[in-house]
C-alpha cells in the first residue's frame, strides 16, 4: 500500500469520526435543553403549537358512575384518596365532575407514558393544585387560580413536560373544590432520540468497518 492510499484511508477515519463527535454533540445538547423547566400555558393555541406526538382526545360523551377508581374511554384512570367525594363522568352534560377537599387527592394514570396534557376547566379554586414529575426533578405543584390572580379559575390548562411521565394529582385545600374538565388531551409520545454513547458506539463500529474496507 503506497503512502497516498495510506493517506487516504486516515482521512476517511477522521472525516467518519468528526461526523459521529458531532452528531453526539446534538444528543448532548439536545439533553441538555430537555433540562429545562417544562411549560405550563393558558393559551390553547400555545399549547396546540409545542406539543408532539399524536393526540388522543377524550370529550366524556359516555356517562360513568361515580367509584373509587374510574376508567374514561379514553383509558386514563381517575382514583380517589381519602375521600367519598365526587368522581364520575356525567355523559348528559359531557364533562367529568371531581371534589377535592383538605387531605384528598384525586389522581388521573394515563394509559401510557407522556410528554403533554391538557383541558378545559370550571370552578377550580385557588388553592387546589395540580401536581406531577414534569420535567423529571420531581414532583411541581402548580395553582392554577393563583397564578391567573383569581379565586376560581376557568378556563384552559395545558402542559407540556421536559420529561415523560404517566399521571398528574388533583390535591384539594381546606375548602372543599367541586370543579368540572371537558376536553382532555394527551399525546403519546415518539421514539427516544439518541442518546450520546449511542451514536459514539456508532461511530467505533464505523471506525472498525472503514478500518476493515481498506485493508
């Protein structure tokens, strides 16, 4: 093998190498960004424009008898906790009504894992939270009447997390909050990125391959 052909191969190396280096650089940075804190919006339209995936929408036309734990049909699971409070769907009207009070909770599991939710609500109270592990760093706790300046708060909600998740709590305050949700939305999200040691694996395995190929 002459020292051009030398020369070449070593310079196929290091242009396969630079492109996996850089390539692990966007999955490093794209981990990073994903650090950040998740976003909750009031605007629909916001909402609609940041989320990804496909959306499943649940309109509660179905009536469903109140229970310790129901199933929408959309497959997410609403379970009371210490509480004999309200928890049903009323098919007539269409919306699913919830009470909450001091030390109880109502919690909605989705079917699977997910990045983004949303609905419309009537008559949630300041001082009920929403709560859940949205961007990984543990549980947020977000007051949804509080944060618009209200006492009662009406209105969309929607969320979108920097980490998957699969459920998210109603937590009641010591006023007892009877409140309605029409309009549920969540995506279901898609396949991972790569990760950095992926795509660095790649890289090796392409070192070995271009190594192989020239000899």
């Amino acid at each position: 093998m002459n020292l051009s052909k030398i020369a070449l191969k070593y310079v196929a190396i290091v242009k396969v190498f630079t492109l996996f280096v850089l390539m692990a650089g966007v999955a490093l940075t794209v981990s990073i960004r994903d650090a950040n804190a998740y976003l909750i919006t009031y605007d629909e339209s916001v909402w609609n424009a940041a989320v990804t995936g496909s959306i499943t929408n649940d309109n509660f036309v179905n009536h469903i008898v109140p229970g310790d734990t129901i199933v929408f049909d959309s497959g997410v699971t609403s379970s009371r906790s210490n509480s004999s409070y309200t928890n049903y769907v009323s098919g007539y009207n269409q919306w699913y009504l919830g009470t909450v009070s001091g030390g109880s909770t109502l919690t909605w599991t989705f079917p699977w894992e997910v990045t983004a939710f949303s609905f419309d609500v009537s008559s949630l109270n300041a001082g009920t939270t929403i709560s859940g592990d949205f961007d990984g760093n543990g549980l947020e706790f977000i007051d949804t009447a509080a944060q618009n300046n209200t006492n009662i708060y009406n209105g969309f909600i929607g969320i979108i997390g920097t980490s998957s998740f699969d459920s998210f709590v109603f937590t009641g305050s010591s006023l007892t909050d009877s409140f309605m949700v029409d309009n549920l939305a969540f995506n279901q999200i898609s396949v991972a990125e790569p990760s950095a040691v992926i795509l660095l694996t790649l890289g090796l395995a392409g070192l070995g391959f271009m190594g192989r190929k020239k000899k």
